[in-house]
C-alpha cells in the first residue's frame, strides 16, 4: 500500500490505497479512541518533491500546482508530516484556515488556496 | 457452482453475495444492525450525570449519558429543531461531561432526560416577521420536542442499544448469557487499553473465524499449545455461542473470574464478544463494526482491577493482540478468495456448527 501511517497511543498501523484514505480512518477513530495518527511514509509525488516547510499555506500553495481539482487533504497531511505533524495537526490547522476563508474546498476533502 | 439458498443443511454456509454484496451491507443496517441489540459501550465510562459518549451504528449516531437519576440513557445526535448534528465525536474512552445537551446551531438545549429546557428569545418573539405578533407565537411543548430517545438496556456493565419500534427484550435476545455474566463481577474491573483495528473483510468473515477454532492448531500455535481442544466445546444457544476452551494444567483461581477453569468466549449476535481468558484477572470485549461489505473495525478493550496494567497484564495484553493479528491474516486471505467469484458458497465443517448458526441469523434478519 503506497500510505501508511500509525497510530499514536497503540501504534496500530493503518494502510491504504490512497492518501485520503488515511484521513477517512482517522476521523472514525476519532469516535473509538483518543488517538492521533502520524505517517509512516506516503508514496506520492507531489510529497515527495514539496519542500519542507512550517508554513501550511506555502504548502498549499505549492501541492495545489499538482492538482487540478484540489488539494487531497491526506496529500497535504502526509507533507506536513516532514515537520512532524500528526494528521490530527494538519487537520486542526486546516479548519482554521478554512474559518479564516483563506481556503475552499471544491469537493470533499480537497482543497484550494483563495 | 450451484448455490443452496436453503442454508438449513448444516453444511451449507452463507451464500458468498452476502458478504461481498454492498446492497446486503445496505440491507443489514436495517435488518441486522436496526432490529437487535447492539452493543454501545461500558457503564464504568459514565459514572457522573452528565457524563457522555458517542456511538455511530450504521449511519446512526446516538449519544450515551448518564442522566440526573443515575440512568444511562440514549438520545440521537440530532436536534429537534432542525436536525444538526449536536455534539462531536466523543469516544467511550475519552468521554465528555455535559450539563444539558445542547445544539449550537440555533442553541436549542434539552435535559439530560432529553426535554427541551430552553431555546433563546428568538424562538419566543417573532421580532423579523412582519406578519406575526409576539402574542400570536405559540410557545414549545419541553416534552413534545425533546430529543429523539434511544432504547437503552443493559447487561451488567454493558450498555446495549435498540433502534427498532418494538424489539424483543434484551433479556430475551440475550437468554442465559445475561444471567451467567451477570453472575460476575463484571462492573468491579477498570477499562485499561482499546485497540481499533481496521481489516478488509467483511465483518461476517471475521465473526466466522471468531466462533470456530478449527484454524487454531494451524494458525494459533503459541495460543493452543495450553489448550486441550479435545476436551473443549462449542456451545450454540438461541443468539449467542459460548467457546469452552479447556486448559491442558490447572490455573490459579486468582487468574479467572469465572468458576470454571477454562478459557470462556461469548460470541453475542450481532456483532459482540466477551472474552473471559481464563489466564489473567481481568476479561476483554470486541465489538465488529462493519465499516462497508468489504471492511469492519475490530473494536478491543481490556478490563483489569486497574486502569495501569501491570507487566503480566501489558503482556497478556500483547498475546490477544497477537491472536488477532494472526486472525487478520486469515481473514483477509479468506475475503480475498470470496471476493473473486470463485466459490459462491462455503461448506462448513461438523465442528463449524457456530459459524452455522452465526449464517442462519443473518438469514433470517434478512429475510424477517
């Protein structure tokens, strides 16, 4: 499976065929257990070749170049993971984007920069 | 191959459609998962009022609280008023604390008994229409939009739930179980650990492997090598099985609940088991929630006479997750087979008369 990644308080792995996936498990988890999940590695490659970057938006900003429809949100998760966030990080960090209208979303779980 | 719809023959396995069919996981939300009860959570999570969980069955998500009179009780996640979701996703071992229930849509806030307490003034003056005075505004019965409450019954500490209009009494689905777990102490023990596995099988294909242990020998060799499966049996009652596995040496009654000395496995239809070891001081629970036909979670808690497991228990702990790893492969090489056509029916074994059974009530939930 090209995603994998792990939860944090039981360490058990999740693996899927796609990014978004990932994103789908954690927020039924979400209802079962309190636990995050952080990437064991993501075969992709707009992961691969976006820089690094603490900065969420100029992640955005560079992976939207990659995608006509949006942004899959597990694509951007697993990028930020570089730094060390978990999927529940980028998650959080993107509702306050999207409060802030500085994204939109032109389908379920893909987003854009405004 | 010619495939039986008559599954009365003992032999006969559930036709394969039913497992891989999304229509059936379509149907068995209603026929199954609508009509029995369905196990929700433990009572020990929510010991103070206002203390709540959530739990999504099917496309059903309830809240589970303990009300001002010590009651656990059950209400949809969904507001009288306009139908927004209430609440987040709270989970049983991490749960929330609550006051009254309110929406924050228009915030509407119900009792923990589910009453309309309250709704802000906008609902009692008709200020932005023209066309009504505030006099003409009929105010809200608290009883008659309270929120949509769920059936709640329980069995010891096990919160069960019912969403059909007039189901069979828990007592009656659960028969002799209720009696025999009730017998125990089971509400004395802490939760201490819950995994949450996500497996692609469907969750028949897992309950299956559950009920039989004619695989173990081949596939559970660090497990059986302790059992006597000769002397062990497998006992089939109206909606639940029980798994009698004996102990090749004696245990130290210390390390059982249950009198007998053995390993004692309750399958409950639909889709929960209570897993007395027979080996530690403490007993397990898998819930086997199907995600779609082709994906379920394995839901496992552990329960200790402690929250902080010991090193025994962490390792005891560390073997069941073994078994289930082991029994995760099989599964998923089974639904592999199932899913590509090849056999449009299963043949079960004498000793497979659980799994039998297990067929026989999705049927007739089918068919009902």
């Amino acid at each position: 499976m090209p995603f994998v990644a792990r939860a944090t308080e039981t360490g058990a792995r999740v693996e899927a065929s796609t990014a978004n996936e990932v994103i789908a498990s954690y927020r039924r988890q979400q209802e079962l257990i309190d636990t995050d999940l952080e990437w064991v590695f993501a075969e992709h490659p707009a992961v691969t070749s976006v820089p690094a970057s603490d900065s969420i938006d100029a992640v955005i900003r560079e992976l939207d170049d990659y995608f006509e429809n949006g942004v899959p949100l597990g694509v951007l998760a697993a990028a930020m993971s570089k730094q060390g966030w978990t999927v529940g990080d980028t998650l959080s960090e993107v509702y306050e984007l999207r409060m802030s209208g500085s994204i939109w979303e032109p389908r379920a779980d893909h987003i854009r920069p405004v | 191959m010619a495939v039986s719809p008559d599954i009365t023959d003992e032999n006969n396995a559930l036709p394969a459609k039913y497992f891989t069919d999304p229509g059936v996981h379509e149907l068995e939300k209603e026929k199954i998962f609508g009509q029995y009860w369905v196990y929700a959570g433990h009572a020990n999570a929510i010991t103070e009022a206002g203390a709540y969980f959530t739990r999504t069955i099917g496309d059903k998500q309830v809240i589970i609280v303990r009300d001002h009179d010590d009651e656990i009780r059950a209400f949809f996640n969904v507001c009288a008023h306009r139908g927004s979701k209430m609440v987040e996703e709270t989970p049983m071992t991490n749960p929330g604390n609550m006051g009254r229930i309110r929406c924050p849509y228009h915030m509407w806030s119900y009792d923990l008994d589910g009453d309309l307490e309250s709704t802000p003034k906008s609902f009692k003056e008709a200020g932005l229409n023209p066309e009504l005075d505030d006099d003409d505004v009929c105010g809200l019965d608290a009883s008659e939009n309270g929120l949509n409450e769920v059936q709640t019954d329980r069995i010891g500490p096990f919160v069960f739930l019912n969403f059909a209009d007039d189901p069979m009494p828990l007592a009656e689905q659960a028969g002799t179980l209720k009696t025999e777990l009730e017998d125990m102490p089971l509400e004395e023990y802490e939760h201490a650990a819950r995994y949450v596995s996500e497996v692609d099988c469907n969750w028949k294909t897992f309950a299956g492997n559950y009920s039989e242990c004619d695989h173990c020998h081949a596939n559970h060799q660090d497990w059986i090598t302790d059992i006597e499966l000769d002397e062990s049996n497998l006992e089939v009652n109206d909606y639940h099985w029980i798994l009698h596995y004996t102990h090749d040496e004696d245990v130290d009654d210390e390390l059982r609940i249950h009198q007998e000395k053995e390993a004692k496995f309750y399958y409950f239809w639909p889709n929960f088991t209570v897993n007395m070891y027979g080996t530690a001081d403490g007993y397990g629970t898998y819930i086997i929630d199907p995600i779609d036909e082709g994906r379920f979670q394995l839901i496992a808690d552990y329960y200790f006479s402690d929250a902080e497991m010991t090193d025994a228990e962490q390792e005891f702990v560390q073997t069941s997750r073994q078994l289930q790893e082991e029994d995760f492969e099989l599964v998923e090489r089974q639904y592999e087979g199932l899913q590509s056509g090849a056999l449009a029916q299963a043949q079960l074994g004498p000793n497979e008369h659980t799994v039998h059974k297990l067929h026989r009530l999705a049927q007739e939930a089918y068919e009902a």
